[in-house]
C-alpha cells in the first residue's frame, strides 16, 4: 500500500489497517460484508462473504447497528430495504452497476406502462426505484422456479439483463419480453479464447454464470448463480476446472479446495484481466475503513419506495420458498 493513502498515516504499516478496520467495526457495532466478486483482501476481512441477496438477509438477522456492504449499490440498497433501522455504508458510492445503469426508473416505468398485460419479473441487480415499479424481484437462482409457478399464459417482461432473461426463456420455454441491458463483465468473456482452453484442459469442466451470453453458455457443462458455481467447483471430482465469471470468486474456490486448480474463463484479449468488474474494485481497504470511522457514504431509500420494493422481494422470497405455486396478481 502506497503509504500517502494510508488512513493511519505515513509509515504506518499496511497492516495495521486491517486491525483498525476490526476494531472500528467492534466499535461501531457494525456487521462487515462482501461479495464473492470483491478482492479477497475484503473478503478474508468480512463477517460474511456472498452473494448479495443471502448477504442482506444474514445482515438483517444481526443485532449489529451498521451493515458495512462491500460489493455495488444496489445491493447495499437491499440491504437496507430489509433493515430500515440499521446504518448501511458503501465505501464508495461510486461502486455502481452496468445492469442497474442499463435500466433507469423512469424508461422502467414507461416501459411497464406500454405493456399492462405483462406481469414484471425483475433481476435483482437494479435499482431499489426499479424494484419498486416491479411485481417479483428473482435472482439467478430462483428464477426459474419462480417462473415455473406462473400460468403458462402469463406474459412476463423481463428486466434488465437480456442474456440472463434468453437463457431463462431456454430453460422454461417460455417468450418473455426483454429489456436490453447487460453485464459488461460477462459480455467480455471470447469464446475463441475459451475454445482454445478447453483444448488445453479438454477434462475441465466450463462454469459459467447466465449473465454470460449464450455462446459462452453453450460451452459450459453448469450455468448457474455465484453461489451455485461455487458449489459446484467445490463438489466436482475434476480436479482442473474454468470459471466464467468475475474472477474474484475463485479466491474462495480456493481457499475450500486449494488441491484443485480454478482458471479464469479469458477475455477477448486472452487473459482475465478486462474480466474484473470495475465497480467492485472501487472498494478498497482505505475507503472500508473511512466508511466505518465516519459513517459515510450511507445509503438511504425513501420510505415510499422502500416498503413497495419490498413487495417485490418478499413476494421472491415466498415463491423461492414455495412446495406449490403461489397465486401473485399484477398489482
């Protein structure tokens, strides 16, 4: 660490950040997460590491006052939208996402104007304003059985990742309306690069995240969730295995299975580096530690779009849980 960006001053060793940090967060009260796609550096020192919906939920059911959330904003937004009294800090407001970008509230809004037959299905990464326009929030792991419990009749529209959606109307067969948007950490995955790794690894199964586009899901012997590639690496018997998604998640792959080895799906250049989300990497150490000492930057939603946000998630939450189909109108 460059000691002109060190919080606790020049010649402080670097390590001592860490040991404020934990010290802050005792202090504070505060619960610190991360998701799979931050450095590992902030995951070795987060309370929880994960993917964003369960992170929210393990933070809720603290008693801590402050959730520290280090991943993007709208998951910090979640996060706040199930723990309305707690303190949630981003440690750069700047952390945001090209699928919540993608989808502005207001193009939203019009959007589901122009269509009122269609029931709304909405990826959880955008805006907590999006997720309030919406019927039913999904995540990757839990749309498809969502889906499946809707009438075959039902028109949906899908939102915001349009890759995510094609894959979803693939596995269930339906022909959902979708919104243009997409990831542009998935998007730069080359399947003439990927092509060319599986035929140095032919035995190594291909993991790939639906955010990818179907070319690369092609390829791939598992499509799932963050939590689910992980899973997945995990249990394999294959002892070589390629990752299709943001690369950061293989820092807990191997720290589970450090027998195996995990390689980075390549970009179009041949290497995983253009494969590492932007926005993620704007949270650091110095800008974690600066958010717990003063509490800033904390993220706020009005209370109007809150309590109709969670409509949407809870009513995920109910259908993620359901044995028989629960009966949702598109009100």
């Amino acid at each position: 660490m460059d000691a002109r960006l060190n919080p606790l001053g020049a010649g402080a060793p670097a390590t001592d950040i860490k040991a404020e940090i934990r010290r802050l967060a005792r202090e504070k009260n505060a619960v610190i997460l991360a998701h799979y796609y931050q450095d590992p550096e902030i995951q070795d020192l987060a309370d929880f590491v994960g993917d964003s919906l369960d992170l929210s939920r393990k933070a809720a059911a603290t008693d801590a006052d402050v959730i520290a959330f280090c991943g993007v904003k709208f998951m910090a937004e979640v996060a706040k939208i199930l723990s309305p009294d707690k303190t949630v800090v981003l440690p750069d407001l700047k952390a945001g996402c090209s699928l919540e970008d993608s989808c502005p509230p207001e193009q939203f809004a019009a959007f589901r104007r122009a269509h009122p037959d269609h029931l709304s299905l909405t990826y959880i990464n955008c805006s907590a304003a999006v997720k309030a326009e919406s019927d039913i929030i999904v995540t990757s792991s839990s749309a498809e059985k969502i889906i499946n419990q809707l009438p075959a009749d039902q028109k949906i529209l899908f939102a915001p990742d349009k890759h995510l959606g094609a894959w979803l109307n693939r596995k269930t067969g339906r022909d959902m309306l979708l919104w243009d948007g997409s990831c542009i950490v998935h998007e730069r995955f080359s399947v003439t690069e990927l092509l060319k790794l599986k035929a140095q690894h032919p035995a190594a199964p291909v993991l790939a995240h639906p955010e990818c586009p179907a070319a690369i899901l092609d390829l791939a012997h598992y499509v799932g969730a963050t939590s689910g590639i992980l899973n997945y690496a995990l249990n394999s018997p294959e002892p070589v295995l390629i990752v299709a998604t943001e690369p950061n998640i293989i820092h807990q792959m191997q720290l589970k299975a450090p027998h195996k080895t995990f390689i980075g799906a390549p970009g179009a250049d041949g290497n995983c580096g253009c494969n590492m989300c932007p926005y993620m990497a704007l949270n650091t150490l110095e800008k974690l530690h600066m958010a717990l000492r003063d509490l800033k930057p904390e993220i706020t939603v009005p209370e109007d779009v809150r309590l109709r946000a969670k409509v949407s998630l809870d009513r995920m939450l109910e259908m993620s849980a359901a044995v028989s189909p629960v009966p949702i109108r598109g009100d």
